[in-house]
C-alpha cells in the first residue's frame, strides 16, 4: 500500500500543478509516480527539470533511453519503473520479448546496446563504479565518451524515480511487466 496519496491536478501543491498538468496530458492521465512526487513540489520539478534536459541536450533515441530505464529497474528492483518502462519501450519500437531480454541483462539481438546496458548495469549496482573492461567493451562497440558520460544522467534519473518508488511504495496503476 502507498505511503502517499496520489496528488491531482486539483489537490496539488501550486508550484507542481502547472507540471502535473503537462505530465497528465503527456500520459493521458496522471499517474500515481507523477501524482505521489506532486505532493512536494521539489520532488516533481527535480524529476521534470532531468527529464527536460535531457530532451534538450541528450543524444540517445527512444529506444536506447527506455532500454536504459528498464535495465536500471531491474537492478533496482523497481517494478514499477520496469512497469511502466515496458510500455515506454513498446511504443519506441522494441518488441515484449526484447523488453525483457533487457531486463534479463540477455541483449543478444544488438551488441553496441548490449554493451551499453552493461554499463548502466554496473553502474546501478556497484554505486556509479564500472570495470574498466565493461567501459572499453562499450567503446570498442561504438559507442562515444561523451554518450558513455551521458550514461550516468540516464542512470541518475533512473535511480531516482526507482528510489522514490521504493520509498513511497508507489502502487501500480499501468499493466504489470511481464514476469521474468
């Protein structure tokens, strides 16, 4: 059961109403994770100030960032997150099975995002640290030093909605993630 009671747009604090209000017409609804960081606006704008900047600045397609987010989740543990991410990844392009191979760390079906996700992997569960091989394994399949370094954004914002949720015991108002 959740700890916080799901703001609305109408019950929302006024710094998160304007906020909550671009989110619910983003996801056709407000969501429980959106609604529960509304009820302290400096939850709600941390959240919407890294999303926003990685619109503007990051260099990372659909696909890649919705792999990111669930291989981060399932570190983490976040069934919320690889929730909600599985559905984010379907509407990119990715298939249910490739969702869930992501989860399961089994990314045979593209090795450049393979070795990308074993960063965001590592980096999730060894607290930001990353072997030195697993980082040059990123490289040699083609990725840059600066989308390795973009990495670490991802995996922060990851963290910090799968922290929120693990805190807030946000309760699950999307489909279910298929079980591994």
């Amino acid at each position: 059961m959740t700890r916080v009671t799901p703001a609305t747009t109408e019950t929302a604090p006024q710094n998160s109403q304007a906020e909550l209000k671009n989110l619910e017409k983003q996801f056709g609804k407000v969501l429980n994770i959106h609604g529960a960081m509304a009820t302290s606006p400096v939850v709600l704008q941390a959240y919407v100030a890294l999303q926003q900047v990685i619109e503007d600045y990051g260099t990372f397609d659909a696909k890649t960032r919705e792999a990111i987010a669930l291989a981060v989740g399932n570190v983490d543990e976040c069934t919320y997150c690889q929730s909600a991410h599985t559905q984010g990844a379907k509407a990119a392009g990715l298939s249910e099975e490739q969702t869930i191979a992501i989860r399961r760390g089994e990314v045979d079906f593209d090795p450049k995002l393979a070795a990308l996700l074993q960063v965001a992997r590592e980096a999730t569960a060894e607290k930001g640290n990353v072997d030195d091989a697993t980082w040059q394994a990123a490289l040699d399949a083609g990725w840059s030093a600066e989308e390795l370094t973009e990495l670490t954004t991802h995996v922060a914002l990851n963290l910090y909605t799968n922290y929120f949720n693990h805190m807030v015991q946000t309760e699950l108002d999307v489909p279910a993630a298929p079980s591994l």
